[in-house]
C-alpha cells in the first residue's frame, strides 16, 4: 500500500501540470512535454537509484543454497479453480468502474456545472485520497476480512455516483463524491493482491496475478471508450453514472462470494503464528 501511494503522489502534481501546460503551450505539445519528462524522470530514477541491496558475498551465498518450495497452487489449478474465475471478474467488473470514473471525472465535473479550474483542482485532491487509500486499505487488508474490505471498496463508488448525479450547484458535495471514489480507487489494489496471494500462494503468484493485471488491462482499455460512446449518444453522463452503480454492487456481490482460503494458506498461516512467538 506504501508502495502505490506513488500513484496517488503524481495524481495530485500531474494534472495541475497538464492543465498549466495545455493553457500554455496547447494539448498537443502538452502531450510530448509530459510524455517526453515523466519518461525522462523515471529512467533516471530507475538507473540511478534502483540498486540491488544485496553485498557481492550474500548474493553468492543465496545463489548457491537450494530455492525453497513454496506454498501454492498449480498454474493449471490456479485458472480453474472458482476463486480465480471470481477474483478475476470482481476485478474486471471493479476496474471498468474506477477507470471509466477516472477518465471521464473532469469531463463529469465540467458537466455538473464547474469550470475547468475548479474540476482540474478537485481531481488533484482525489490523489491526496488515494494515498489514504493506498496505505490505510493496506493496513487494513492486513487485519480485516479482504473480501469484506474489498466489497466494501468496489461498492463504495455507487455513493459518489448517486452524489454526482444529483443536481446541485455545491462544490463540496462535488469534492467529497470525488474524494469518495478515490479513497477506493487506492485501497482497491493492496486489497486484490493479498486476495491473490491467499487464494493461490505464492508457488506460481507472478503467472496468476498477471492473468488479473491483464484483466485490469482489459477493462482499462474499454472502460473509457464505453463511457465516451454513452456519453456521445446521449450528450450526458447520467448514463454512464447510472450505469456505474448497479456495476459496483454486482462487482461487490461477486467479491463476497469468494470462499474461504485454500489449505496451504491456512497451514501458512498457522506456521507463522507458530514460529512468531519464538523468534521474538
């Protein structure tokens, strides 16, 4: 969760920076300035800062000792089992929500009646929101029933659609359906991966958890094209809203479905209770 607060960190500089840049230069060499300079930043960061933590002795020392087996199921069971089916279609259901919102939430907030400024200013707030998201939906998940937390956050955005969708000329009410929906954009993801790596281990979680991603990638990819579609149709987002809702509470049910963790998660979790006590 700590980890992905990132995400929530560039939210909140990003769009003011994409607007100051399109006011000043125009859109389309707002694209290659924030093309061109994220990509630049980020290649930097990575070569300069991404270091291996391990010293030239212990890495020798781990290459040569046996891997450990690890808990998990198979690939082959892992895709058949009804954990996945479920998991994978709460997350798809969940991302065609949070991305089409997200895409279309200035345009939203423009509809609604606020001006450009005040719609680029509240997005930039959802990442303040997101960060709470991430870290406090990570600690949480750690504590909590993750389906429950999980269902908990995929429902949520039906609240800040039925907020935007109610006509009002108040921006707070606009801010706290924003700030809504972004609180559960950022404690979805820690929530869905600690699902994965109870219900199929950690023996095969990188080709499982990818099959998710990938979902993700889907949904991502048609979310906001639906949501223009809908809205070039009918010259509205009340669709599209209305159409969010009953998705978020299906994607909500389909999380709660989930049953209870396989064998080896459990055993897992046993051992660890076991070992903690002894080596504190």
């Amino acid at each position: 969760g700590v980890t992905m607060a990132g995400n929530g960190v560039m939210q909140l500089v990003a769009p003011n920076i994409a607007n100051h840049l399109i006011d000043s230069q125009g859109w389309r060499a707002a694209f290659v300035i924030t093309g061109l300079g994220w990509g630049a930043i980020v290649t930097l960061i990575c070569f300069f800062l991404l270091k291996e933590p391990l010293e030239a002795s212990r890495r020798s020392a781990l290459a040569a000792a046996p891997a450990a087996e690890l808990a998990g199921c198979s690939v082959r069971d892992g895709v058949r089992s009804a954990s996945f089916i479920k998991l994978i279609s709460g997350v798809f259901i969940c991302y065609l929500v949070t991305i089409g919102l997200m895409i279309h939430l200035i345009p939203v907030l423009t509809w609604g009646g606020l001006t450009q400024g005040q719609a680029v200013w509240i997005y930039s707030s959802v990442g303040i929101t997101g960060i709470l998201g991430n870290v406090v939906g990570g600690h949480l998940v750690d504590r909590l029933s993750a389906k429950l937390l999980a269902a908990f956050l995929i429902a949520l955005p039906a609240v800040a659609c039925l907020m935007l969708l109610q006509p009002t000329a108040s921006l707070a009410q606009r801010v706290i359906a924003a700030n809504i929906f972004g609180i559960c954009a950022g404690g979805q993801m820690p929530a869905f991966g600690y699902l994965a790596t109870r219900h199929f281990g950690l023996r095969n979680f990188g080709t499982l958890f990818g099959f998710i991603t990938s979902a993700m990638a889907v949904a991502t990819s048609i979310a906001p094209l639906i949501a223009g579609l809908l809205f070039d149709q009918s010259h509205s987002y009340t669709t599209v809203l209305m159409l969010f809702i009953p998705l978020s509470l299906v994607g909500a049910l389909v999380m709660l479905s989930l049953g209870r963790y396989p064998q080896f998660a459990l055993a897992a979790a046993r051992e660890a209770v076991a070992i903690e006590p002894a080596t504190a």
